[in-house]
C-alpha cells in the first residue's frame, strides 16, 4: 500500500490524500494532488509528515487489513499531525 498526500506550501499541512495498492506507479495519483507540478520546491514540507507518520506514530511497517480500513487510519493520522505541524502556528 502507498499513501500519497498534497502539502500546503505556506504551513505544510496536510490538504489531500491517496491511497492505493503497491503496484500502482507513483505519477498515476499525482494529477490529483498540488505537490507534482512544483516537487523540487516542497519536497522538504511533503516528506515532514511522513516523518511523524514513520517515527512519531510508528507506522514505518503497516499490516494490510484492507485498502479501506488503512485509508481511514491514515486519514486519522494525517488529523493528528497536522494538529501537530499547526500548533507551532497558534497565537496564544
């Protein structure tokens, strides 16, 4: 299974997902997310999540219950960090 998110480029949050199976190649998902067309710029905003999804939640290694129940794990997940990227953000 692959997740393949969108980033805001001002805060980088989190603004889209896709999942699919692991043999789909990686450009086939990309017309649907912002981050394709301008990649060389925010590589760094886009691979932050992952590094909270890996290290922070553990999620380095997932067993596949099914396409639907992972999606929506990581939906969760995606909820989570960016609480986590955006705190740095509020005015308190």
């Amino acid at each position: 299974m692959k997740m393949h998110i969108g980033v805001d480029d001002t805060f980088g949050l989190i603004h889209s997902i896709d999942t699919t199976t692991a043999n789909i190649h990686d450009i086939v998902p990309s017309a649907k997310l912002k981050a394709e067309k301008i990649k060389a710029s925010i590589r760094a905003k886009v691979e932050h999540p992952f590094r909270y999804i890996k290290k922070v939640f553990g999620y380095s290694k997932v067993r596949y219950r099914d396409l639907a129940k992972n999606n929506n794990q990581l939906h969760l997940l995606a909820a989570f960090i960016n609480l986590l990227i955006g705190e740095k953000y509020i005015l308190v």
